[in-house]
C-alpha cells in the first residue's frame, strides 16, 4: 500500500514539473529587439522642394518689402 501511494506522489511531482518547464518555455517565447531602422533615408520628394522654393520666394519678398 505505501509503495502505491509513493507512486502517486511521484506522479504528481512528474506532473507539475512537467507543467511548470511548458509554463516557463511559454513566458520566455518573447518577441526580440525590432529591427534597427535602415541606414537610406526617404529620398526627397516634389512636395519638398515646392515647400523650400516657397519658403524662399517668402523670404525674397520680405527682403525686398524691407528694402524698399
């Protein structure tokens, strides 16, 4: 009888030992550190040299309003 019930124990051991290692593999299957961005930038647009060309026709007509 006391051979049975040491089986038991055992079993329940085997059991949550088992359970407690899957439980630790789930929690460290985190994703890794993001790719670092890539080294080319966004090459410059149309949208950017009209923004620059208009900031410069501003400025070129304050100067000139100043002048005068």
């Amino acid at each position: 009888m006391n051979r049975g019930k040491e089986m038991k124990n055992i079993l329940k051991l085997l059991t949550f030992s088992i359970l407690l290692i899957l439980s630790i593999n789930g929690l460290s299957a985190q994703p890794g550190p993001p790719d670092p961005p890539d080294d080319n930038p966004v090459p410059i647009t149309g949208i950017e040299y009209l923004i620059a060309a208009g900031a410069a026709f501003g400025a070129k007509k304050l100067y000139d309003k100043k002048k005068k």
